[in-house]
C-alpha cells in the first residue's frame, strides 16, 4: 500500500518537492480515551501560536482537534488478529501529527475507524469543515486517516 507524502514525513525532515517539502513539527501519540483529549487541545494551541496564527485561528485549531478525536473514539480498543493492520500505530492509539509545508499546515490523525466512520452526514463533521480549510478522510485496512489543512498565515 502506498502512503501518500504527508504521511511519510520523518520528524524534523525535510524533502525534495512541493509535495515533501514539509517540517514534521509534532507526532503525539496517545490512549484512544476521552482523558487524554487535553493532550490533542495542547498540542494544537502551542502549533498554532508557534505558526502566528490569530488568536481565533488557534481557538479554531484546537477545537478542530477536539472533534476529529472524539471521532475515532468509538473504534473497539482491539483488532481481530486476522484481520490486516497496515500501520504501526497500535490497537487503542491515536497518533496525531502536524506537518508544515511552505503554504499550509496539515494535521494528521490515525487510529482504528470505527464502524460506518466517518460519518459526515453528522454535525461533527459540518463543525470540522467550518472551523479549518480543508478536511480529508479516508478509511485503509481498518485504519482510519483524517487530515485538516489549514492555510498559514501571510506575511504582511
């Protein structure tokens, strides 16, 4: 299976292209459970302050943080061992990356999908649309991807 570029990023690398050409800023990865939520908010204040995000921006980050978690929260906390898992994020994980590329910053979270996910006819998903640019997701071997991009903000 390949991974798209965004997904390959070393931390702290650099790559060749447009595409690869990003700066893993953060990799978190922590219990797939409501109380460690705080984790994901944190991390997605600090990356927008560090980035100059307006104020409203950074609140807009972390709850964009927020509702793509609770999102992956009804994943069961095991696999069958039968069944593929293409990743190295274990059972019962979240793994939460931001990647910065020269126009834009994306914020990638992994874990278990669970049944019928995503499910955008949701309002969940309507919240995570309005609060950041752009919004992927996408459901490989039982795992599930959701990327937000979020454009950085121009030099004046």
């Amino acid at each position: 299976m390949a991974r798209s570029a965004m997904h390959g990023v070393a931390p702290g690398t650099r790559g060749a292209d447009d595409e690869t050409d990003a700066l893993r800023m953060v990799t978190l990865r922590m219990i797939a459970d409501k109380e460690y939520l705080a984790l994901a908010r944190t991390s997605a204040m600090h990356v927008g302050a560090l980035l100059a995000f307006p104020i409203a921006r950074v609140s807009d980050l972390r709850l964009a943080v927020d509702e793509a978690c609770l999102s992956f929260l009804d994943a069961p906390a095991y696999r069958d061992p039968d069944q593929p898992y293409a990743t190295c994020v274990p059972p019962g994980t979240l793994e939460l990356a931001y990647d910065r590329f020269a126009t834009e910053l994306r914020v990638t979270l992994r874990g278990i999908a669970p049944a019928g996910w995503p499910e955008r006819h949701e309002p969940g998903w309507a919240v995570l649309e309005a609060l950041v640019g752009a919004v992927r997701a996408e459901v490989l071997d039982g795992e599930g991807v959701l990327t937000m991009i979020e454009p950085l903000p121009t030099a004046r």
